[in-house]
C-alpha cells in the first residue's frame, strides 16, 4: 500500500502542471475576450467555482490532444491556437456589437466575410504585448518545469481519453440545480454578455451548446394549437373595404436620432423630414432585439410575427431555420392580389436572403447585382433603393408589398467614410464627434431617401401605407464607447441601458387615411399585424392573436427585464407554441393556407431576361475580325456580362434594355453560330440569373 501510495504520489507530481496549464489557458481567453487583463484577474478571484469549471473543461480538452498527440507541448499549443482564436473573435465582437462569441456563429458561414471590417483598431499595443509575455510564460512552462512530463504512451493515452470524457462530461452533464445551488454557477441565455462575464467564455460556450437546437414546447401538439387559433380567430375579419392600399415597408439600416442625445448641438437637423413627419404620423419606437448588427434577426420578426425572444441565444433564423414555408407580411398580402417585392441592395446570398425571401412568398426578389451601382460611400446609396421601389411600385398595375433594406448607413462609422461629410456637431469631443457627425451624414441620406418616397407617393393616386423604422442603434466604437464618452448612457449598468440602446425610430406615414397620430412603442414582431390592421386587410389566426396580445403587453423584453417591466412569463406561453408550431412543428396552424404561401412564379432579379436582337454595329465587319453589336432585350442590370459561345467577352451597359458588347475575332467565324447569353454573376463567381441563348448565324 505504501508503496501504491508513493508510486501514485509521484505519478501526480509529474502531472499536476497539466492542471496548471489548463488554468493558465482559462486566464488566456478570459484576458482576450474581456480585452484586459485586469478584468481576468478580478473575475477570476470573484468566481472561482466558475474559473475551477472553465480549468476542468480545458485540461481535459488538453489531456485529450495529449492522448492524441503522445505529447504534452504539441497538445498544448494546439489548445493554445484553439483558445486564441475563439476568445480573441469574442472580444472582437463582446466591443462591437456588445454580445460575446456564440455556438450559433460557426453556422454563419458567408456572413463572417462581412465581419472583417471590424478588426480594424482592435489589436493594439496592450493586447499585443499582452500576447507576448503571455506566450513568453507558456515557453517557461513548457520547457523550464522539471516535473513537466513530456510524453505519454500506451495504456497512458488511454487513461488521458477517459479522464478527458469525465471532466467535460461532468461540467456540461450538471444538473442546472446542482450547478447553481451548490456552485453558484448561474447559467444566464437569455442575456449572453453577462453569462459571459460571469461564467467566462470556454464553460458559457459549453453551456450554450443545450441551445443550438430548439426543444419542443412544453404543452405543444395539434389539440394546444387548435385551442389557441379558435380562440384567436377574429370573427369580424377586416377588409370590409375596397381600397387595397400599397404597403411600403422600410427597414433603414441604423437609422437613429442622435438628436435625442442631451446636451449635443447639431449644425443642422440630419433628419429633418423624419422629424416633420413624425409631428403628424403615427410613430414613436420599437423595441429592437439587436444592437450595432443582426439586421435580419429585426427583418425576421417584422415579416413573420415571429419573435428573437423565443429562439436561442445568439441565433440567426435566416441562416439556420428557415428551411420551409413561413407565412408572412408578403405571402399574407400576396393571397389577397398584392404584387410582392423584396429589395436588398447587398449580396444575394447574404443571411441566405434569397431561399429566405422565397420561402416567405415574396414573388420577386431584388439583390445588390441588379441595381444600378449608385454608391455613397462604401455601400449602395439609399437614393437608389428609392428609385426601385417608384419603379417597381409604377410597373405593377395593381397594389403593392414592397419591402426594403438599406446598406448606406452600415457600419463603419469612421471619418472620411463619405465624400463630404456636412454636418457639425458641439458638445463632444474626441472620437465620439467623428462617429456622430458621420452618423449624422448617413441618416440624413436615409432621410432624403424618405422624403423621396413621400413626395413621390403623396403625388399618386394610389393609396400607400409607408412604414419607415431602424432596425437597430448603430456601433459606435468598442464598448459603447461613442455613446459614454456623449454621455447618453453611464455605462452598461445605465438604468436605462435597454431603452437608449434598443430603441430606434419608426413612422408609419400615409396619404389616404384621415388625420391622425399615434404615440407607438412595441416589440419588431408586433408592426406587421398593425400594418394590417391600419391598412384594413384580412389577417390571419396568428396576425389576430398577436393584434390582441399586442394591446396587453406591447414590447417584449429580455427575460430578465420581465419583472421589472410587469410581464408574467405564462401570458406568452401560447405566442411561444404558435412561433414554435410554425418555425419547428408540424404547422398545424396552416390548415387553410398551407399551399398558398409560396409564390408559383419567384423570380431573383428586375424580371425575366431575354434578348430579343443582336445587330452588328458595322454590319460590314468581315468574319476574322473583331466584330461590335448591340444587344436589345429586357432587364439588363448594369452588372450584366456578355457570354458568347460560352466565353466572356467585353461588354458595356447602355440601359435595362440594350448593351453593347465586342464579339473578338476568334469567335467571329465565317459559317460559325454564334450562341449568345447574358449572365449576372455574383461575388461568389455564381451565375444568379441568365438569358436564354440567342443564336447569331455569320
């Protein structure tokens, strides 16, 4: 037994620094994803059954690349580069966007190259040198620790996959009851910045895990849903009248009012339209489940009623659950003669927009490729996204659903982002000025954009609805930055800090109905029923539902603001079975609608292409040398290309309906077809939309 005793004693001493390193690999990526070092430590002395869960995860992960690799160093750099990366990607966005790295984010695949403009000023000097006297110590770790086993082998790996399983297992396998009661470890989804600084990143990681996919609603099945649309059902059903008016709905990318910042003095009013509207219209805020990104998770709920508040922390719908028909704003207005447009001046596969806008009924779909590259600044103009939706809205002869985003107000908000920036502000100094006065220059372009469509609607005889709100604040440097160093909020513990981060502006502006405003405050999810019901059109069981919780419990907040806020959790325990019956379940709720969602005739693009003439510009031109042509046909993006026999050749846009193009001298041959077509290809080098091929006969 002695023997046992001493043999096992010194087994242990000479693997204890395993433990050692798993610690100094928690203080690693507390120190990158809290972006100081300090914090790291204090968190670290203020939780330590936290900091002891987050040790056991990461020596295990290191005993199991250990077992894998038969050495300890190589295991050890491995998990270091693992761990470096993930804590260093959550700082980034913990600054940014003030959310922390989640699981949900490994999924977003195209999306992540969007996300590369914000490592610009992020590794600084600190951080830097902090990496290095960081890596410096793992070296004398490493090689300068006599106990330090280098090798293991046989049985021994084996031994290290088991102790590995049980440590991971026994962190992630812990009763939530246990974890809290005995630990103190309280797992917090529903609000991820502080699960985050609480529970640090590696076991919060863990954890989150649970939430990757959805679990089935207590109380769900066909009879709980049947229940629930019997009694939502409105028996007075609306569109009593026979006006079918258009329905304009505006999602401004960060579009805000820095104006209701205390104490700041503009050069002039930014959005002065907005304003002047706002005095006569119905408007007022909505509460936004994002801050400084996640434009689709707004788009999301305000086209399917669906709220961010029932889905897992951290997720994107678009790019991970809308797989299948979703009934919507477009599909609901589509079933009663609507023409439905979708209008996004970015990349068409960007939050997988166009399998998305398909399964949610819109009949066409407008992307970035097929606008006229009107730019201000790095992004599409908004002028331009007007422009479309005048022209979409007069090439339809009956009413319209036409719904837009903008991308000229998209982060970044560094100087120098527009050519000329007009607007002064006093009363902030430093960077925040930057930051506000080229804020004030995008909103005031989404502005222009607004009065553009006002002047336009207001001079038609058509009866429009125009819904125009931000989709959420805008990032205004790391941490808040912008907005502590305005003295807007004190910090994240402002007491109002979910008021002045999560409102943004909304206005609902028409030019038929009688005068009137309302004073609005409500959740995303919440505006496509009172669309409806402003516009007098046939909802559905769930538009009726929502239009009568909306009038009980009008914003949603996080889960931990409930009390506060005097929302009882069961109130919203049927909206969470019907979001769940329609996002994840059988769809019971569609009985009467389910093959009247989709459009039968979705197009991706201005509509269906052709080309209807070639003519040689010299008809002259001998076979042998390069030959010019016009192109005649129907909607021709400026992004078009010109494809003959297969090959790309130069071409030039002239308008929707002509291009002209250089056929070489290679391709023009006496007796040789030529087979012409038109693509539009997209950043990923995919053809998106083409013409049917046009035989030329030389």
């Amino acid at each position: 037994m002695k023997k046992w005793l001493i043999s096992t004693g010194r087994y242990l001493r000479s693997r204890y620094v395993l433990f050692l390193l798993g610690a100094w690999l928690v203080f690693l990526m507390e120190f990158l994803s809290r972006s100081s070092a300090k914090d790291a430590v204090q968190w670290t002395y203020h939780h330590i059954p936290a900091f002891l869960a987050n040790m056991v995860l990461l020596t295990g992960l290191l005993m199991l690349f250990t077992a894998i690799f038969g050495r300890t160093r190589w295991a050890y750099w491995t998990v270091f580069a693992i761990a470096f990366l993930l804590s260093l990607i959550s700082g980034i966005k913990m600054k940014i966007l003030g959310v922390p790295l989640l699981p949900t984010d490994f999924v977003l695949t195209s999306e992540t190259e969007d996300m590369t403009q914000y490592l610009q000023n992020i590794m600084k000097p600190k951080t830097l040198i902090g990496i290095a006297v960081y890596v410096a110590s793992s070296f004398g770790l490493l090689y300068f620790i006599p106990e330090m086993v280098r090798k293991i082998r046989g049985k021994e790996r084996i031994a290290f996959v088991a102790a590995a399983a049980i440590f991971i297992a026994f962190v992630y396998y812990q009763p939530k009851a246990m974890m809290q009661g005995v630990f103190g470890i309280e797992e917090k989804p529903w609000n991820q910045k502080d699960n985050i600084l609480s529970n640090g990143l590696m076991l919060s990681t863990l954890l989150n895990l649970n939430h990757m996919n959805v679990s089935k609603v207590a109380g769900y099945d066909e009879n709980a849903i049947t229940a629930i649309v019997n009694r939502a059902s409105d028996p007075v059903q609306a569109g009593q009248t026979d006006v079918k008016p258009n329905i304009i709905v505006v999602l401004s990318e960060a579009f805000w009012d820095p104006t209701v910042i205390p104490n700041l003095s503009f050069s002039k009013d930014p959005i002065p339209g907005f304003h002047q509207l706002s005095e006569k219209f119905s408007s007022g805020w909505l509460l936004s489940p994002q801050y400084g990104g996640g434009t689709a998770n707004v788009e999301y709920e305000v086209l399917t009623g669906n709220s961010m508040r029932f889905m897992p922390p951290g997720s994107t719908p678009y790019n991970q659950y809308m797989t299948r028909q979703v009934d919507s704003l477009a599909s609901i207005a589509s079933r009663q003669g609507y023409n439905t447009v979708s209008i996004n001046p970015f990349h068409n596969w960007f939050f997988n927009s166009k399998t998305v806008y398909k399964n949610m009924g819109f009949s066409k779909f407008i992307s970035q490729e097929f606008f006229d590259q009107k730019f201000e600044g790095p992004y599409l103009a908004d002028d331009e996204a007007a422009n479309l939706i005048i022209k979409e809205s007069k090439a339809s002869s009956g009413p319209d659903m036409i719904f837009t985003n903008t991308m000229e107000n998209h982060f970044h908000f560094w100087p120098g982002k527009f050519k000329e920036n007009t607007f002064k502000i006093s009363g902030v100094d430093g960077q925040a000025k930057g930051f506000l006065e080229t804020l004030s220059q995008g909103i005031n372009g989404a502005d222009r954009m607004l009065l553009k469509l006002v002047d336009h609607f207001s001079q038609t005889n058509e009866p429009t609805i125009l819904v125009f709100f931000g989709d959420h604040l805008p990032s205004l440097g790391d941490d808040y930055k912008g907005f502590i160093d305005a003295k807007y909020i004190s910090g994240t513990d402002d007491p109002d800090f979910l008021t002045k981060m999560y409102r943004t502006p909304l206005l609902i502006w028409n030019n038929y109905l009688p005068e009137g405003r309302e004073d609005l405050y409500m959740s995303p999810s919440f505006l496509g029923p009172y669309i409806l019901e402003k516009a007098q059109l046939k909802g559905t069981y769930y538009t009726d539902y929502l239009k009568e919780l909306y009038k009980k419990i009008p914003v949603i907040p996080p889960q931990d603001y409930y009390a506060k806020m005097n929302i009882k959790a069961e109130d919203l325990k049927d909206y969470e079975k019907l979001q769940y019956d329609i996002m994840f379940g059988e769809q019971h709720g569609y009985a009467e609608i389910k093959d009247k969602i989709l459009s039968p005739n979705f197009t991706l693009g201005l509509g269906t292409m052709d080309i209807t003439s070639v003519t040689p510009v010299d008809p002259a031109a001998a076979p042998g040398h390069d030959m010019k042509v016009e192109i005649a046909g129907h909607n021709f993006p400026e992004l078009s290309t010109v494809v003959v026999n297969g090959k790309t050749v130069k071409s030039t846009y002239d308008c929707h309906e002509k291009l002209l193009a250089t056929i070489p001298a290679e391709l023009n041959k006496a007796g040789t077809p030529l087979e012409i077509k038109i693509h539009v290809i997209d950043s990923k080098d995919t053809v998106i939309a083409e013409t049917p091929a046009f035989k030329l006969e030389r």
